[in-house]
RNA sequence: GGUCCCAUCGUCUAGGGGUUAGGACACCGCCCUUUCACGGCGGCGGCAGGGGUUCGAAUCCCCUUGGGACUACCA
C-alpha cells in the first residue's frame, strides 16, 4: 500500500455535470461510500464544472437526486457543506491559476500561444505520418521577452505541463500495484485552458490533495492518465493518495462501452423502469466486486461491512441486466405489504389507475391487494396492468376467443358463467375459503374437473389468462364487480 | 499507428501450484399447482491458443490472439 498515512480516510465522488448520473459512476459513487463508512471516513461530493462548454444545467440535480435516491448520502459537498470548500470546482478557479503560474515559474509549466488551428494541422500531418500523435512543444522553449510580448498584444495562451523529455514515471494501483510510463510517449498536456479554467489534470490534482482525499476511486479510463497526475503531484512537492481503478462498464453484448444504444445507462431511467434502489445498489455492488463468501444478497449496510478495496476485480464487466432484474423481483417481495403499495403508488397515479393525493381507504385497498401481486412482478412500472382490474370499476369485455380457451365450447362455457354467477350471487360472504369450497362443489356438481372452470372464470372477471389465485382474486374483487363481469362475459358469448 | 489495461460457464464471478474447477443469474427439465408467478430438485455449460518453469499448472513466466481504454484548450 502506497496510499497517505493518513488517519481518516477521505473519498470523493467527482462527476462532471456534462449529463445525467451514469451507471458507472453510480458504482463509483457506491463503493466511495462504501469505503468510507467501512472506515469511519468521509464521503465528499465535488462538482467538476471546468468544461463550461458541456455544462448541462439539469445535470448536478439529477446527480444528487440519483445519488441520494441509492442511499449514498454525502458528508461533504453541495448541500452538506465542509471544511474544504468550495466544493464546485468553478468557484476554485484563483486556486488553479494560483498554482499553474507557479508552476511557470518554476520552469515547471510553460505558455503556450498556438491556435488550435495549428494544432489541428499538427495532428493531421501526425495522422499522416502515423506518428505518434501528442502536442509538439512548438512553445516549450519560447524566448522571454516574446512571451513577454505576447502576453502584452493579448494573445490567447493556455498552460501546459512541461513533461521531462527523458526518464520514466512510476506509478501507483492499489489494484494492479506499480505501472511504468515513459516520458517519451507523454506530451505536454494543457493544464490551463485559454479561457482560465483548469483541465481536469490539474484540478483533480491540486483539489485532491487540497481535499486531503486518502483514496481516488474512478473509472479505469484514467489510468492512462497517471503519469500525468504523478507527475503534476511530484511537480507540486505533494504525495499522491492511493489510487484504485474501477474496470469499465462493456455494452452487454460484450462489443464496447456501454452507451445509450444499449437501453438505460442513467440511474434516474433504471428508477423510471421500476427498478428498486436496492435492487439497483446490490446489483452494481457485485459488479466488479466480489465478497470471499458466496453470499449476495446485500443491503447498503451490510455491504458497507464486507466491503473491502482489495476485492475489486480489474476485468471489464459486461453490463448484463439479468440478474438485476432478479435482484428487482427479489426485493420486491423482501418489502412488506404497505411498503410496496407506497412504492407502487406513483406509477398508479401516473397511469390514472389512483387519484393524488390517495384518499387513505383507497390506499388501504391498495395495501390488501399486495399479497397477491408481490411474487408477480418484476419492476414496479408492472403494477398497474397487474392490480388494473381491481381498481378499476369496468374491464374490456373479454373476448370470446379467451374466454373459450384452447378447448372450451361456447355452450359448455355459458353454462359455467351461468351457473357460477348464480351460485355467487346467492353466497352472502365473499371468502377465500367459501369461494373455494362453492366453486368446487360447484364444479363436481356440473361433473367437470375444478380447473375447466376455473379459467373461464379467471378470464371472465379479469380479462386475463394469468393472475393471482381465483379465490384470493374474487375476494378482493368483491361479490359487485364479480358477478358483473360473469354476466359482461356471458354476454359476449351470447352474441351471434 | 502509439501507449496502457484486461482475459475461468452465455453473463457476474470463486478459486492464485495438486479441486470431481465452486456459486449466482439466464436457459432447459421435473415437482408443487386452478392460470401465472414464487418455491424445491435436477441438468446444460468454462479455464482463448501456443510455448516454457515444475514431479504437477486454471493458478507462475513469455509469446500470440482477442477485448477494451486513452491518444482534446472533455472529463
């Protein structure tokens, strides 16, 4: 372990509001909370604004409704405050420059004046050439009194880090352990941009080690990106804190990143597709991590004991949503009745199914339809076609077609409506157990086998081939609407 | 092209010199059963290839192959 001897540990979630929270940086956000309260540490949430360009405005919201949504509440950053402030990096652009000229100044860092312009022409003679590509120092070695000079006419100028021309950098993986980096395939980076604001390199750097962050957790994309940042700390007189790369996520078809093309990929559309947060959070727990035990089933807590760095995998992971999807059905029967009717309830009134606010008898009807549909679905957007036909006062008559079955007669099956509305009708009591036990007798009285009837019943009052049991069904329905639908059925089978 | 990372069932993975290579999801079959689910039981299925090292490699080393990342005044 290379990482600051610190006593607290200190991790930081640091995305870049250029968009919606992603599912990858939702897990990095998950296993930087998850160090942090294994340890008794500190989880910060710092905004990387420096791309004003990208900006989306909407995007820091949905980053913190997303995060919190999960349960991964932050001890420091918008919001929560902390000693380290401020904790959106446009407001610590003086920071940035402060430290970038000083860097000039020590012979560290150096202006440059080329147009991107030139750049471009640069990169394409490169392509060209296929040499290697990486900015050619065309400024590195400017004399002084033309920067001088250049600076006074107000050209445009950005920073750049003067990498060594020789040696080699080592660095760090808490993961991979030590990587080497020649410093000829490294070119001068920019660490200040034309228009003030620092690039990443620089300001992750500088505000790491300002944040006293013990633990960088990020994406694996970076970890080109390290001789860079160890070079910048070594520049700076600062120590690197540990750093741990987090395998990317592959598009489940296993051919590249994922991206949009393959379904959801931000967190608020996984909560908009059902998804229960636990079910989302144990899901990605897994995913690149591994507990030395066979166990699986995790909530946030739990998983916050058995967490631990070292057990994080470094392949890339196929994003794969089987299992999260089982995740989703396993959870939804872990809640309890009135747990999952609450959860439910938005998706209700957003089909129409239940006026808002929800008057509490409604809900209370809601809460006893529960057992039946728990173990029936799989994301919670499925609710309304599953509880539909309890809430609302009519259905669709059932076709004729679905009513008869694969071998039911139009004759035979009026008979079964008829008699079984006629029964019903005279029964005071709606009970699961009386319900059974009349339509069985039922059943043997016609000489029929229970489940020929049962079906066309089944269908008659829901409209549908697969729900929850008849009898459970037919209670919560009530004697009203059941013997209604049997004469709505029959109907249909009456015609022509 | 250059630099770097990665490689066990379809997927997530355990296993890190001697294992009948383990689990979960998915899939298939059976059971339960009034349908659908849930649940139970069982099955299918894997160490990318080639060289080493070793008495013995899934495990260590090298090469090949494959996949991926980066190659911006984006993060």
């Amino acid at each position: 372990m290379l990482g600051l001897s610190k006593d607290t540990v200190r991790v930081r979630f640091a995305p870049s509001p250029t968009g919606y929270l992603h599912i990858g940086g939702a897990r990095t956000a998950l296993y930087d909370w998850l160090l942090a309260k294994k340890t008794g540490g500190r989880f910060i949430l710092r905004i990387e604004d420096t791309d004003r360009n990208r900006f989306v405005p909407d995007a820091v919201q949905d980053i913190k409704d997303s995060l919190t949504w999960m349960g991964l509440t932050w001890d420091e950053g918008p919001d929560a405050g902390g000693e380290y402030g401020p904790y959106y990096q446009s407001e610590r652009l003086a920071l940035y420059q402060k430290y970038a000229e000083e860097l000039v100044k020590a012979g560290k860092a150096y202006y440059c004046f080329c147009t991107s312009e030139r750049l471009e022409e640069m990169r394409k003679k490169q392509e060209e050439a296929s040499a290697p590509s990486g900015y050619d120092r065309h400024c590195r070695d400017l004399p002084a009194d033309l920067i001088q000079k250049n600076r006074v006419a107000g050209l445009k100028y950005v920073i750049r880090f003067k990498v060594p021309r020789t040696g080699k950098t080592k660095v760090y993986d808490e993961l991979r352990g030590e990587m080497v980096f020649d410093h000829e395939t490294l070119d001068d980076f920019v660490i200040l941009k034309s228009d003030g604001f620092p690039t990443y390199h620089l300001a992750s750097v500088i505000d790491d080690h300002l944040m006293e962050i013990s633990h960088v957790i990020r994406g694996d994309e970076w970890i080109i990106s390290m001789p860079r940042h160890f070079l910048l700390y070594q520049a700076l007189g600062w120590e690197p804190p540990a750093f741990v790369h987090l395998p990317i996520f592959l598009s489940p078809d296993g051919k590249g990143k994922l991206s949009k093309r393959h379904g959801a990929t931000g967190v608020r559309e996984f909560k908009e597709k059902g998804y229960l947060p636990e079910a989302l959070v144990n899901f990605l727990l897994l995913l690149g991590w591994h507990p030395a035990t066979d166990e699986e089933v995790f909530t946030l807590e739990e998983a916050a004991t058995a967490f631990s760095v070292e057990r994080i995998s470094t392949s890339p992971v196929s994003f794969s949503l089987d299992k999260l999807d089982w995740y989703n059905g396993l959870y939804i029967r872990q809640l309890s009745h009135e747990e999952l009717a609450k959860r439910c309830l938005p998706y209700l009134q957003q089909d129409g199914l239940l006026p808002d606010p929800c008057p509490s008898a409604q809900f209370t009807y809601l809460v006893s339809l529960m057992p039946l549909v728990q173990e029936r679905i799989k994301y919670l957007t499925e609710i309304s076609e599953a509880v539909g036909y309890f809430l609302r006062d009519e259905i669709e008559p059932p076709s004729k077609e679905l009513l008869l079955g694969k071998k039911g007669t139009v004759e035979e099956t009026r008979v079964i409506l008829s008699e079984v509305a006629k029964v019903l009708a005279s029964l005071t009591e709606f009970t699961e157990e009386g319900l059974e036990q009349t339509l069985r007798a039922l059943a043997e009285k016609l000489q029929m086998k229970p489940g020929q009837i049962f079906m066309p019943v089944r269908v008659a009052v829901t409209g549908q081939t697969a729900t929850p049991g008849l009898f459970q069904l037919l209670a919560a329905l009530g004697k009203q609407k059941v013997i209604g639908r049997l004469k709505q059925a029959s109907a249909v089978l009456a015609a022509q």
